[in-house]
C-alpha cells in the first residue's frame, strides 16, 4: 500500500510538473495570459519538495518539454513548409531543441532541491532563474527566445527597469513572486520543504520582500514613464512609414516574380500620405542583389527619388574578398537622391538557416533558405547615416541622424541593439520576414521581445516585416499600431530620435551577469564542501 502511495505521489508530482510548463507557455503570445507568469512555477517548486537532486532535475526537464514543445511548435511548420522536410525529419529537431533549452529549468530546479533551508531556497531562486537565463542567451551563439521577463510586455510600468537591468530585471522579479506564492500555498497546507516546515514568519518575510521590489519597480516605473515623456516631447521627430508587402515566400524568390514583388513595393511606398521622412521595407524586400541588377536596381531608385524621403531596403548583398565570393543578408540606406549611402549586414546569423555550424562534421544539414554558400557576418553596433538631419528635422541639434539596424531575430539579442545606441543611434530599425512561422504564434512572439529593445535603450524602435506584423514601439515600449499577418499594409507614424545612454546601454548585462556569478559560486562551493563531506 505504501508502494502504491509513493507512486501516485511521484505521479502527480510529475503531473504537476508538466502542468507548469502549459502554464508558462500560456504566459506568452497569442495565448497573452500574462499575469499566469506569477503563478506558472508553482506547480514545478510544489513538486520539488521532499525530492532528490536527481527527481528535481527530471521534473525541471519535464516542466522544460512541455513548456518549449508548446512554445516553439512552430518549427516543424518551418522546417515542412520552406525546408522542404517530410513530418519525421522536421519533429526530431523541435525535441532535440525543447531538450537543451529544458536542461536549465531542471538545474534550476535541481539546484534548488539541494538547499535545505526553504528561506534559502526561495531567495536562490529568482538569482538562480535569472542567471541560467543570461546563461541561455550567450551560450552556443545563445537563444534568449521568450524569456520570462518578455511575458511581461504590456504592462509599461513594470518593463521601464529595463533601462538598468535588462529583460533579466522583469524576469527576475517575477520568480520572486512565484516563490512566495509557493510559501504561502505550501504554508497554508501544512507542507515541509525537504523535510523542514515551512513557517508564517518565511511567508511573511517574502511578501514584504516581493512587495517592496513591486512597489519599488512601479514606482520607479511611475519616474521612468514622466521624465521619457517629458524628453520625447522636446525631442526633434522623424515622420517614418513601414511597407508590408505581404508577399508569398513560395514565390519570393522566383525571378518571374522580382519585377512585380519590386512594383509593389514602390505602389505601396507611394500611398503613404502625408509624406514621410523615412520609409522602410522588410528583410530581402528587393528578392535580388541590389546595386548588381541594373535594370531592376534603377527602378528601386527612380521610386525613391520619386518619393524624396530616406529608404532602407533589405536585400541580400556580396562582396569579393581575396578571390572568394562573401554573401550578406544586408539593409541598405538610400538617400533622397537615390544614392545608396550605407549597408547594414546582419551580425547574428541563423543557425542552419543562414549558415551550418560544424559544417565538416554536418555536411548532411540542409538549409532553409536557398542561396549559394553561407552568408558572412557584418559589423556589430554599425548605424546607417542619415545625412543634413537638420534639413529633415528643424529641432535637431546636430547635422546627422544614426539609425540602428537589426535584421530579422536580431532584435531578441539584447547586445546588438545596445552596441547601435552605444554608436549613438537615435532610432532603431527592425526588419524581418516573418513568413517563415506562418499563422502561428511566432510573430506574436517575436513582436514582444521587440519592445524591450526599445525600453532598454530609450529608442524609438521601427519594425518592418514581410507579411506582418509591422508597427511602431515608442521608448516607453508603448506599441504604436501593429499590422495584421498576411495583409498589405502601410502605417506611418511620428516617431522621437533621443540621444540619451541609458544605464543599460552603458553597462550591458551586469544584473543578469550578477545573477549568474553568485549562481556557479554557490553551485561550486556546495561541490566542494559535498566532497569534503565524504571524505
């Protein structure tokens, strides 16, 4: 009978554990449930208690799977559709991803199960999170997909810590609400943590904690909102407009269709009333080498010219080094005048998308898009210049204006966008081709880390994508109109260029890096003292 116990216990404590990863996934678009963020992770610490190193990472790895299967499912659409790749080729490599990014929820909940006292533990925990977290984003070329701060997108007062901590900030706040969540529902039903109960005064301690952090972070949000109003307000403007092209990636590619996608594009551009100072396309807008087709090339700058306002155009590019042909995935700028003067190329590159890592020993991977050789990177931290900016902007206290571009998932590394307004961009562009996810849930996910980029650095940030979702993000993070997916769109809007460096733009990840330095400290000081233990 007590077998039979254990192992009901064990299931349901897995059960739990599974649970927390449906709810973290809710969490995030286009689910949006966003305040289940404060409570997603007590399932998993409920089915922690009492477990061993080993159950803990399992269960940790369970709340991963679950969680990351549903999150990005939307791979296997990808992979199918434009990798060409049959059902039992595309699966495997959403679970071998889903399987490394779960191994740092279970050491966070393995490492959590080996501190005894549960004060202790509960304090560890949000450094704990945030610091595998920053780990996560900077390893392997790192993937900082949705982290749990990004859930919190919407809620402005609470993102503006963004500008001295980082995502990591709202990340780590929201495990500490989690934590004593757990206390006072472990507290309330009698339960020990690893065996040692769990006290009114340790509820009591964390909800003095959580609130003063939440009343602090709100307050200095209160601050942050006023004073970023009060400098867009005597900030000089830049009217900018996004093109949505809305154009079929089955097709894109196809020279038949280049004269046409192009067409469309300079139709659009010219429906934008009243005029706009900078207009941008998507990622590959222009589907061919530009500056390298003359004809098609010339009919890009006679509708810029046209128009009479600053363009950035996607568009791959190449270049001959030392006999070799370098591919980019390349923005260009081009003048009024239709003069090209600059190129932006994409820095972080798409694993087997844009490149293969390990090519020797994977010669096997297929690709998922379709051009000859790999594409090389660019410069980190480049801007494009806007030139005589005070010709456009009558306010402008200097003679140019810098723009910041991030290609494609770019904008999840919150590095890159940092080094552009180190360089002193006073605005940032995105430009992507998000065709690639379909009508799943990715857009809406890639929208949403967006507007942390812009919070951390106080920029207003321009997004142009293919087939949506397009709009604007103010430097509070307000979103300022969003495209439905699969449409022909143009919005335009004025937008503040700030010059400001903010803490985070300043010093980068030293909250998270924090975080993740006391993090392997601890982790190596109980190593060591477990092994002088068993001698």
């Amino acid at each position: 009978m007590e077998t039979l116990n254990r192992y009901f216990v064990e299931r349901t404590d897995d059960l739990l554990a599974a649970g927390a990863g449906l709810l973290l996934t809710a969490a995030y678009p286009d689910v949006d449930l966003d305040w289940i963020a404060w409570a997603a992770l007590v399932p998993l610490l409920t089915a922690l208690k009492g477990a061993s190193v080993r159950t803990a990472f399992r269960r940790g790895m369970v709340t991963g799977m679950v969680h990351y299967l549903t999150l990005i499912y939307w791979l296997v659409h990808t992979m199918r559709t434009y990798g060409g790749l049959p059902w039992y080729l595309a699966v495997p490599p959403l679970f071998l991803l889903s399987a490394y990014l779960s191994l740092y929820i279970g050491v966070f909940a393995a490492a959590l199960a080996r501190i005894p006292g549960v004060a202790p533990a509960m304090a560890a925990a949000p450094m704990l999170w945030t610091g595998l977290e920053y780990l996560r984003a900077s390893l392997l070329s790192g993937f900082p997909w949705e982290l749990l701060g990004y859930s919190q997108y919407r809620h402005l007062h609470l993102i503006q810590i963004s500008d001295i901590s980082g995502v990591y900030g709202v990340s780590f706040l929201v495990v500490m609400g989690n934590a004593v969540l757990f206390l006072s529902f472990a507290a309330l039903t009698r339960r020990p943590w690893q065996g040692r109960p769990i006290r009114g005064r340790h509820v009591l301690s964390g909800l003095a904690a959580v609130l003063t952090a939440v009343v602090g972070v709100w307050g200095y949000g209160v601050f942050r909102l006023q004073a970023t109003g009060q400098a867009v307000a005597a900030a000089p403007t830049l009217r900018a407009a996004v093109v949505q092209g809305n154009i079929d990636q089955m097709i894109k590619w196809d020279p038949a269709f280049q004269e046409q996608t192009v067409e469309k594009y300079l139709i659009l551009s010219r429906s934008i009333t009243p005029k706009a100072d900078l207009v941008v396309w998507p990622e590959t807008a222009v589907p061919f080498y530009f500056l390298n087709e003359p004809k098609l090339t010339e009919r890009v700058v006679r509708g810029v010219r046209e128009s009479g306002a600053y363009y950035v155009i996607g568009s791959p590019a190449f270049e001959q080094i030392n006999g070799d042909i370098a591919y980019y995935n390349s923005a260009y700028l081009i003048s009024p005048d239709g003069r090209p003067t600059g190129r932006y190329d994409k820095v972080h590159l798409v694993p087997f998308g844009e490149y293969v890592p390990l090519r020797q020993w994977l010669p096997f991977v297929r690709k998922l898009v379709a051009h000859v050789g790999d594409f090389k990177t660019g410069e980190m931290g480049k801007t494009l210049v806007v030139e005589g900016a005070g010709r456009l902007f009558p306010a402008a206290d200097r003679s140019d204006i810098r723009i910041g571009i991030l290609i494609c998932y770019e904008i999840i590394f919150s590095d890159l966008a940092r080094a552009a307004a180190k360089n002193d961009a006073g605005i940032l562009v995105n430009v992507t081709n998000d065709a690639w996810y379909g009508r799943s849930s990715a857009p809406y996910q890639h929208f949403s880390m967006a507007v942390f980029r812009a919070v951390e650095n106080r920029r207003a940030l321009i997004r142009s994508a293919n087939t949506g979702i397009s709009g604007f993000v103010d430097p509070t993070g307000r979103i300022g109109g969003m495209t439905p997916l699969f449409v022909d769109a143009v919005l335009a809007q004025n937008l503040p260029v700030l010059s400001e460096k903010t803490v985070y733009t300043r010093t980068g990840d030293w909250f998270a890096a924090t975080c993740l330095g006391i993090t392997l400290i601890t982790i190596m000081r109980e190593i060591f003292r477990r092994k002088k233990h068993e001698r």
